[in-house]
C-alpha cells in the first residue's frame, strides 16, 4: 500500500511548475511574471521533499521563496518604467530563442538518460549530518570558495547599484 | 490530566486506521485532525488575545478598555468576529483584483503551516521533522511574500510604500533572528524539536544563551511588525500601510495571521529557550501555555510601553548591531563549548 | 519520511481552505454593494494623484541583497551548527574564516554606504 501517493503527487506538483514556469514567461505584466516565479519555485521544493531531501527542500524554500523572490520584485520595483500592464513585452527573437531552448532541452535530456543514477535508500535518514560533514572535510575548499563567491557577489552587486544611485 | 490529549489523539488514530486506506491516507487524515485541533487551539487564543491586549493596553494607559459587552468586556472580540462577517469586501477599482484577493490566502498560508513543527506538550507535536527549526524558518520566511502582493495589489501608494518597508524590515531583521538560534543549535545538536527540549532538561538555554534570547526577542518584534517597530503601518504617515484598502473579511485574515504569528513565536521561544512543556507537577502542556502567556505578556508589554522609533534608526539598529552581535554570540559560544569539552576532557 | 511530507502538504491544504472558507462566508453574510465612490483608491478623501507604479528608490534593493548574502549563509552555517560539537576544533577555524569573509562583505556595503537608509 505504500508509495501509491507519490506518482500522484509527483505528477501533480510537476504540472504546477511546468504550468506556472509557462505563465512566467506568457504573462503580460511582469510582477504577475515575478509572482508566478515565486510559484515554480515553491513547486521545485515540493519535488524536493518528494525526493526525501527534507534539508534542500527548506533551503529552497528559504532562498528562493524567500530571498530571491524578494529581491526580483524590488528589482522590478527599481529598473521599470513606463506602463505596467505590458510590462513584459515579446520581441523579434521567439524563433530564435525558442530554437536555442530546443537545443538546451535535447543536450539536458540526453545528458539525463546517459548517466547511471545510483538509487539510495535513506528512509527516514536526516541528510543534514552528512552534508556537515562532507562539507567540512573532503570539501572544505569549495566551501571556503563559496564564501569568496558569496563576497564577490555581494561587492559586485553594491558597485552596479552605485552607478544607478548616482544616475537617480 | 498529562495524557488527556494524546489519549484523544490515539484513539482518533484507531478510528482512522481501522478504516484500512492504508498508511498514506491514514497519516494525512491524522494531519488533518491534528491542524484542525490546532487552529482551534489558536482561534481560541486569538480571540482571548485581542481582548488581552486590548484591556492590558487600556490599564497601562490608565484607562479601563473595553468594558461595556459582558462582565468587564469579556465578549468585546466575539461581537468584533460577528461584526466582521457582516462587513462588505470592498475591492478598489484601480486594484490588481487578483493579486489584492490572493494576498489575503497567502499570508495565512505561512501562519498554518509553522504550527507543524510546536510542541505544545509531551509527545503533543503534529510532526516532529528532522530540520524542525530549519523548517520553522524556511516557512516564516515566505511570509513577506503576501505583504509584496497586498502592498502592490492594492495599487494605492500607502499601501505600495508600507509593504515596501515591511518587506525590507521582515528580511534585515530575519538574519539576526535566525543567526541567533544558532548558539542553541550548537549546545542541542539537532534541528529536532523533541531533541533541543530533550537538551534543555537540567538548564535551559535561556541561562546558557542570554544574549541569543535577547537578540531573538527583539527581531522577533520587527518580525512580527509590532509596535516600537510597527512602522509599515504606522497611522499618522501611513494610514494602515499594505492593509490601507482591506476591509472585513479581508482585514481579519491579516489580522488573525499577525496574531497567530505571535502565539507561535511565542512558542518558539518557549521551546528554544524556556524548557519547552518541561516542568513539575502540572501537565507538560499546562506549562507550556504558561510559559506561553508569560511571553505573549512580554511582547504585549513592550508594544504599549515604547514609542515607534524612525525607519533609518530601525535599519542601522539592525545591520550595524543586532547582526554583528549575533554573529560574536556564534563565535563566543563556540568558544565557550570547546573549553567546557576541554575542561571535561582532564 | 514522505509521510511527514504529506502531513506538510495537508498543513499547506488547511491554511488555503480555511482562508477561502473565512472569504466566502463573509462573502455570502456581507452586503455587496460597490458604489463609485467606495471603490476609488483612498488617499486622504482627494481623488488620487499619479501612478502608484513607480520607479523605487535603490534602498531597498540594497537592504534585499545582502540579506540575500547572508540568507545563503545560514544555510553553510546551520549543517556546521549541528555537527559542531562532533567535528572538532579544525572544523570551527573553517568557520570562523567563513564567517571572516563574508564579515569583509559587511564591512564594504557598510563603508560604501549601502547600508544607509537615504
């Protein structure tokens, strides 16, 4: 009897993302666009958790919901001008992007079917123990390269929004 | 009297499984009936609430409150729920009808689903998670997302700048909040609920994390965007902020969300720093409602002592104090539980 | 595991019902009555002035992006919070460089002047 939930509810989920990912690019104004981000990624926790990765499931939440989303509407709120009901025009390129989106879909699918997925039973296990662990030891390097990425980010971004700030 | 709840919660398990859906479906009806009981729980409280602060406000300020509907105004709020349903949802015209609408559901969304992981007793926990805090914060956190939608939505400028500004004050204070838990995660050494109340059994962590706690309380007030820091809807500049165009219904379902987000990091509170339901003699969740108001009481007492403090001292507050002391607390602790293993050690 | 999940989701189920139930008893209970004058945006009993959809100030994109940074950081800084006390010493110098890093981070949007409210 176990397990009879999850098909449904992976299936369910997926049709959110895929739906609400469409409704970003589709929507005519862009907060509507942001909003349905905040959605898709909310969606992309739920696949998480389904994974039983209870840990990045959180921190998708946390990030992306909560942070990401915030900053990609008061980025909105700073950069838009003129009519926000058609905010979020098309261009010329649909052809072309959507040729390059065919392109990226094929090399990610054939990506997807040519590596050998290893299934891990961790019923029940919490993975935030090993994750500290591989963290602090095997992989300290990258993670001491993450904060380095984290300040470049960071004196980057104040550098740009300084050239705006001088420009109001 | 300790076991009276979980006897009503085993026997509500039986029934739900001898109906034979199989575990899945026996599980959700079990979260079904545990988020019901729950939401009781807090309606209930939020009606004693209003009426707490409502009268509390009224004796600091030396005058009686309410106190004309029944003995001492004890039925003022069941008369305010009454009035509430009659009120017409008014929607603006020049409102995002959508997104105006949806904010009311989202924002009340986050208030039922951190009630998860509370314990509100021995054993008396809907779902003991394995990054139960983790969860507690990643949740909250999306709490901004509401005021976003109802601040734009309502394409009124009071409204546009008081969510701004609760958004921008939610998120600088969430770091200090959420760093200041971290010396408690150090000295526990889980993210479980039942674990970190198991840890607290000989001291609790308010002795051991003075300073966390204090930080925690104070951001948990910006948090919760009560009075010194209510300044997203601060009236006399502001009208309301984002609840400006929200009327009825619409209003109360903010308004019980800001509520129900008190009762609950009350209760966080609680459980990471005063022992959780741990406690002689009365049952585990009598303790834990006491020492509930007792926080409640706290936050009531500061709201109605403080004057509001301006917006460019409530940001530098945070960022050049609250955060680099909570980020000294993380270093002082860990320091601290390295020469007490050490110590231990000889 | 996905058990706790489902209870999640039906968590998630309640809030939306319980507040779509809240909306539409009031809805039903309530008058509905729109006239012109009730449905005009408030601002101060004057007819409204301009758009309200505006170019922001840059404060607040500022104040949203280090909090980002440092979002990113509690998620480095809660695994090593659990495991501190089992991972010994070398562990907690990593960290506290970590922290050191991203504390430079703070320093430059303190000196550049991101962290003002102007």
């Amino acid at each position: 009897m176990n397990g009879t939930l999850e098909p449904l509810f992976f299936w369910l989920i997926s049709a959110v993302i895929v739906l609400s990912a469409l409704a970003v690019v589709f929507m005519k104004n862009i907060v509507h666009s942001a909003l349905f981000l905040i959605v898709t990624f909310v969606g992309m926790a739920g696949i998480y958790a389904l994974l039983q990765a209870d840990f990045i499931a959180a921190v998708q939440i946390l990030v992306y919901a909560g942070a990401i989303a915030i900053l990609i509407v008061f980025a909105v709120m700073l950069t838009r001008r003129g009519d926000i009901r058609a905010s979020n025009p098309f261009n010329g390129y649909a052809i072309i992007a959507s040729l390059a989106c065919l392109a990226f879909l094929v090399v990610t699918v054939s990506m997807i079917f040519n590596s050998g997925f290893e299934i891990v039973e961790s019923v029940g296990k919490s993975v935030v123990e090993p994750l500290a662990i591989a963290m602090m030891g095997d992989f300290v390097i990258s993670f001491e390269v993450a904060a380095l990425l984290l300040l470049e980010a960071l004196v980057g971004a104040i550098i740009l929004a300084r050239g705006v700030k001088k420009e109001q | 009297m300790e076991g009276i709840f979980l006897r009503i919660a085993d026997f509500a398990k039986q029934l739900f499984s001898s109906l034979n859906f199989g575990p899945e479906i026996t599980s959700i009806l079990m979260a079904l009936f545990h988020v019901s009981a729950i939401i009781g729980f807090v309606l209930l409280n939020v009606l004693v609430l209003v009426l707490l602060e409502r009268k509390l406000s009224g004796y600091f300020q030396q005058r009686p409150g309410p106190n004309r509907l029944g003995p001492n105004g004890a039925f003022q709020t069941i008369a305010d729920v009454i009035k509430l349903f009659g009120k017409e949802l008014i929607i603006p015209k020049a409102a995002d009808k959508w997104v105006f609408i949806l904010a009311t559901i989202v924002v009340f969304i986050p208030a039922v689903m951190l009630y998860a992981v509370i314990p509100f007793g021995k054993k008396m926990i809907a779902i003991d998670l394995n990054i139960g805090i983790f969860y507690f914060i990643a949740i909250s956190s999306t709490a901004t997302i509401a005021f976003i939608m109802g601040g734009w939505g309502s394409n009124n400028k009071y409204s546009l700048l008081g969510g701004m500004r609760t958004v921008a004050q939610m998120v600088s204070y969430e770091i200090p909040l959420v760093f200041s838990l971290l010396g408690v995660i150090m000295i526990a050494g889980s993210l479980k609920m039942s674990d970190i109340i198991a840890a607290q059994k000989d001291v609790w962590f308010i002795i051991l994390q003075p300073i966390a706690f204090i930080i925690f309380f104070i951001s948990s007030i910006a948090e919760l965007n009560r009075a010194p820091f209510d300044l997203p809807e601060g009236e006399q500049e502001l009208v309301a902020g984002p609840y400006t165009e929200y009327s009825g219904m619409m209003f109360a379902l903010f308004f019980l969300a800001e509520y129900a987000n008190m009762v609950s990091i009350s209760a966080i509170a609680v459980t990471l720093f005063l022992g959780g339901w741990q406690g002689p003699i009365l049952p585990s969740w009598m303790w834990f409602v006491i020492k509930l108001y007792i926080m409640i009481f706290l936050y009531m007492w500061v709201r109605w002592t403080f004057p509001r403090i301006r917006i460019d001292h409530l940001m530098h507050f945070n960022w050049k104090f609250l955060l680099p002391l909570s980020l000294v607390n993380i270093v002082i602790t860990g320091i601290g539980i390295k020469l007490v293993n050490w110590l231990n050690w000889f | 595991m996905l058990q706790q999940f489902y209870a999640v989701l039906t968590f998630f189920g309640f809030g939306i019902f319980f507040a779509i139930i809240a909306l539409v008893l009031a809805k039903i209970f309530g008058p509905t009555n729109p006239t012109a004058a009730k449905i005009t945006t408030y601002e101060c009993g004057l007819d409204t002035q301009g758009p309200t959809w505006v170019q922001f100030k840059i404060s607040y994109f500022l104040y949203a992006l280090v909090f980002l940074i440092f979002d990113v950081e509690t998620l480095f800084l809660y695994p090593w919070a659990v495991m501190f006390q089992k991972l010994g010493l070398f562990a907690f110098i990593e960290m506290i460089i970590f922290i050191a890093i991203l504390v430079i981070g703070l320093w430059y949007a303190w000196k550049e002047g991101a962290l003002e409210w102007l």
